[in-house]
C-alpha cells in the first residue's frame, strides 16, 4: 500500500510516503508491528516556515501560508513522485490521544473533533495535527486517513502510576494525570527487542530508553507499558536537549514570585533547560566533544543526564518485577557510545555490565552491547516512527 505519513507541527510539516505491507494480516493497530512487513520510504521531505510566508529576509516567497497550502505542496511533490500512482491512506502522527484513545484509529468527523477536544493538554501540537487532517479531507475527501497517538501505548498504565498525589478534583475537572508520550517508538522498540530476544511481545519485560531531542524511559511488563517518564506533558522525566525534566515543582513558584510570568518559566523549562542550560549546547556530540575536551559543564551535564536516567532504570527494574533487558532508542541512544556507557556504569549494583566494544562498535540494526555475564541483556534497537506510523495505517486500512 501507499501511505502517506505526516507529522504536522505548529510551524513545520514532516512528510514520507511509504510503500507498506500491512504487517500482520488480520490484526490491526500497531501491535502488528512486529518487523516482518515489507516496507520501503518512497518519498520524504519537510516544509517549514508555515504561516511566515513572504517574510524571508531575501525577499524570496520560501514559506506558505497555512497548512492547507503546505497540503497542497506537499500534494504536488507526491503527485509528480508517484507519477499517477494514488495513494492509499494517509497516517497522521497525534501527539495527544487523551484518555480515550490506547490504539490507531480510523478518522472520521467525530474523531477529528475529539482530536481538537484535547488542543488544551497539547496547544502545540493537536492544533497542527487537525489542521493536517481537515486539509487532506478536503483534498481527497475519500482516502481513508488514521490517526496513530503518541499517548496511546501508555493507556496501560495502572492507576498507581498515572495519579499524581493532588486533589481529585484536578483530575477530574482538568485531566491533570501522567499521559505518557514516545509512545509510538516505545511500542515498536518494545516489539523489535522482543523479537531479537526471541521471545513473544507479550511475554517481554523490559525498560525502554528513547533518547533523541526529547527523552523518555518506559517500563514495559508482559508487552505493556507500566509505567513513563514523561507525565502530563512532555516535560517530565528525563534530562533532555533544552527540556529539565524533573524538577522540584516549587522551584516555578519560586521564579513566579520573583516576577517571572508563566510564559518566562515555559520558555526556561522547555528552551533553556537540559543540556542547553547545564552545558550550553543541546546537541549530544557536541556536549560529548567538549567533555572530551575537559569541560568541566560539558562533563557536568552527562553526568547529570546519566545519573538521571541511571536512577529510573533503577527504579522501573522494580516496576516490571525485574526486567528481560535494557533498551536503548533514537538519535542518542542509537549514536552516543559515550553516553550509553554513562548510563550502564551506573548500573553495576543490578549486575548490568557493558561490554565496553560493542558498545563502541556503530551499527545501523539490533544489537546487544552488554559483556557475557551481564544479568540482563543491554540492547541497541533503532526506532522508526514513521515506519510504524504507516504499518498500523496499513493495518487498519487494509481491513476496510
Ligand atoms: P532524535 O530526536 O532522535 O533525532 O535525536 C537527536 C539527538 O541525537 C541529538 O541530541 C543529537 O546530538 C543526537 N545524535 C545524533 N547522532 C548522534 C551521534 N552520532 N552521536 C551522538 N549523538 C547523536
């Protein structure tokens, strides 16, 4: 099948048309993600600058308006691409699934406006998301079109684990719970290290590092997320590139008294944080590199991340009841040799011991870095969202 992902940003659209197998016949949704699928990226690219049209600097009309012109952009790209091949469906990436929805779903209008019912717990992103939706629609008003969520996969969590110790009533009359995001790529990782340890989705239990521009760390038990380290946005959890992660939470009422507005503590906590704010530089390699040089903030910041994510390895070994393995996924966990040998010094006290080159070693597939007598393996397996964006699009609508 052809299918067209899209992953729409408040400024950006990311596109990739795909050719995709539905994985699993018979099943639908992403759990059909298990890798034996045929799957080939036909076409990919990215517009930016929506809704700064006419404003470059150089005089040159390089933005678009709005995303229905992005649409139509993007449309023509893959018209003259596919040279009158028509697509098949349309996969869109949901940041926000809210409580309702734990799987990919097919769209109609009821669903898009629910999608636009959660824009408050999202306002970045499921604004972009349903504008992409009601720009397809109005295209191609009859190629089926799914919605895959980054919330979804953390449905399972149990409620020990999604309340936060604050009145009820914030929770019911806000939402204001641990959703959980990464979803998609923990699911699909979840999957692939499972199937590299030859064991059946649901009869693996692990922890699951996403380290990329954001991060996150999930607790899988029997194939289910029990438990992540993002929360009720983003925010939470992991040290990441320009993001905290965890921080005492009187520290914002602190900066509120000092006469910081809630936009300052957005900007300081989601911009300015994380490795950007320890080392001054949110791009892994080049924290690397100047630790390496001697940098002492550089060195501060990997410690600082490390030992963070060192802590909830830790701590999700005793929520699965003693993880399978340790995962590590995306742009850092994939790439940095360093950082991941930060990360499994630390774990020593559970037996966790690295096997220091294959570690070193790059690689582009699965692979174990842990030595022969590590308690657990420790594995490297490379993410691909949009992948798993399109295989369960594939599943879902191959069942229409
Ligand atoms: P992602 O959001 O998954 O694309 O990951 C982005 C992060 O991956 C950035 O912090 C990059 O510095 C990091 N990254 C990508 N390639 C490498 C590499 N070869 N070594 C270290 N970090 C890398």
């Amino acid at each position: 099948m052809l299918i067209l992902v899209l992953n729409s940003g408040s400024s950006s659209i990311k596109y990739q048309v795909r050719e995709t197998a539905n994985p699993n016949p018979g099943t639908a949704g992403l759990d059909a993600t298990d890798g034996t699928g045929s799957d080939e990226v036909l076409i990919a690219g990215t517009i930016e600058r929506i809704g700064e049209a006419g404003t470059d600097d150089g005089g040159q009309d390089s933005g678009v308006r709005n995303h229905t012109e992005a649409l139509e952009r993007i449309g023509q790209a893959v018209g003259q691409a596919l040279h009158g091949r028509g697509l098949d469906a349309v996969g869109h990436r949901v940041v926000h699934g809210g409580e309702r929805f734990s799987a990919p779903v097919l769209i109609n209008n009821e669903i898009t406006r629910a999608i636009e019912r959660l824009n408050p717990l999202a306002p970045l992103h499921n604004p972009a998301s349903v504008l992409g939706i009601r720009a397809i629609t109005a295209k191609w008003p009859d190629l089926p079109q799914v919605a895959v969520f980054d919330t979804a996969f953390h449905r399972t969590l149990p409620e020990h684990a999604w309340r936060y110790a604050v009145p009820d009533e914030l929770y019911r009359n806000h939402g204001i719970r641990r959703y959980g995001f990464h979803g998609t790529s923990h699911q699909y990782v979840a999957a692939r290290a499972a199937r590299f340890l030859e064991l059946p989705e649901d009869g693996f239990s692990g922890v699951i590092a996403h380290l990329g521009n954001g991060a996150s760390v999930t607790a899988i038990a029997a194939g289910q997320s029990v438990d992540t380290s993002m929360g009720f946005t983003p925010l939470a959890g992991l040290v990441m590139g320009t993001r905290s992660g965890d921080i005492d939470p009187s520290i914002l009422l602190f900066l509120q008294r000092q006469g910081m507005d809630a936009d300052a503590i957005d900007e300081l906590l989601n911009r300015r944080s994380g490795l950007a704010g320890l080392a001054g530089n949110n791009d892994m390699r080049s924290v690397v590199e100047a630790a390496d040089a001697g940098g002492r903030s550089a060195q501060l910041a990997l410690d600082v991340a490390g030992y963070r994510l060192a802590k909830y390895i830790g701590a999700y070994h005793v929520a699965v009841g003693g993880a399978q393995a340790v995962v590590f996924t995306a742009g850092i966990g994939e790439n940095s040799w360093q950082f991941r040998a930060n990360v499994v010094e630390r774990l020593a006290a559970l037996g966790i011991i690295l096997d220091v080159d294959a570690n070193r070693a790059p690689g582009r597939t699965s692979r174990r870095i842990s030595a022969q007598g590590s308690a657990i393996p420790v594995l490297v397996v490379p993410t691909d969202e949009e992948r798993a964006i399109a295989e369960a699009t594939a599943a879902l609508v191959s069942g229409l």
